[in-house]
C-alpha cells in the first residue's frame, strides 16, 4: 500500500504535467495562431499549431474520434490511478511513471471536452521534410511515463525472479 508521500508524488505530478500541458498549448495558441511556423534551433526544432482530432500521430477512428479518445483517456486515467494505489509503498519510479502517463492523459482529455477542433499540438521535430507527428508538452509526458511504467514493471519483474530463484534453489546445487 503506498504512503500519503507516494499519493502526493503521482497526484502531484499528473496536476503538474496537465498545468504545464495547459499552460504551454494556451502560449502556443497565442503566439502561433497566425503564424506558419516558427524556427528554434534551424529546420530541426519547429513551433508549428496544429488541431490533431485523433490520437497520437493522427490515429483517427472518424467522426466518432473525439468521444472514443476521450473515452480512453478517461479510462487510461482511472487504470492508472489504480496501479498507483496499487503499487508497494516507496515505490517512487511507477509512482512518477503513473503520475506523467495520468497527467498526460488529462492534458489531452481537456482539450478534447473543451473543443470539437481536436488536441493542441506545437512542437515539431525533423530534418527537412522528414518530420516527426507534430506533439506537446502532454504527450511527451505520456511517452516518458510509459517507458518509466515499462522499465519499473521489467525491474518488478526481475526482482521476483530472483527472488524466487533464492527462495528455491535447484535440486541438487548445494549436494
């Protein structure tokens, strides 16, 4: 069972991420809206607004798209609050993981409720014409929080292992 500061960790990060989510798509809409682009570091790192009524990369389900995400992301937030909950108290690494996947989650899902145009997208990454979906500050805390839930539940799963293969050693090692 996890502790209040594990509780406070995942919720604090989630609010975290979905404010700084909140914040950065509300500049961008600002400065960006009649603009074509803005370049950062030369053609790799662009400030581009773009509407994705999809899921990550474009994904479309069609006119159903807005409710069906929104749906998912619903659910992924509750699934993820439960794995949180459920994690061993100390568990800092699947706390912060859950915290940035929940609060990503919840960054798009505002944008979803809050207009039929889709989700608010701003930074774009490539070479030239080869470029990488459009995203924001919510789904680089999905990914990153993803490969965290990953790595802690690969490590989780690790530590069993081993810990079974001392609990029960094979017949005849130690004869």
């Amino acid at each position: 069972m996890p502790s209040a500061g594990d509780r406070r960790l995942f919720l604090g990060v989630a609010i975290g991420v979905a404010l700084a989510d909140l914040v950065a798509k509300l500049v961008a809409e600002l400065w960006l809206r009649s603009s074509s682009g803005v370049l950062v570091v030369g053609n790799w790192v662009q400030l581009r607004l773009v509407f994705n009524p999809g899921a990550a990369f474009g994904v479309s389900v069609g006119a159903w798209s807005r409710w069906v995400f929104l749906l998912v992301a619903t659910i992924a937030i509750v699934v993820l609050a439960r794995v949180a909950r459920r994690a061993e108290a100390g568990d800092t690494l699947r706390q912060l993981a859950c915290g940035l996947v929940a609060g990503g989650a919840a960054g798009n899902l505002i944008d979803r409720v809050s207009s039929a145009r889709g989700v608010v997208d701003f930074l774009d990454l490539g070479i030239g014409a080869h470029r990488w979906p459009t995203f924001n500050v919510a789904d680089m805390g999905v990914t990153i929080g993803a490969l965290l839930l990953a790595w802690s539940l690969w490590s989780e799963d690790r530590r069993a292992a081993l810990a079974e293969a001392v609990a029960t050693p094979e017949s005849g090692a130690f004869s």
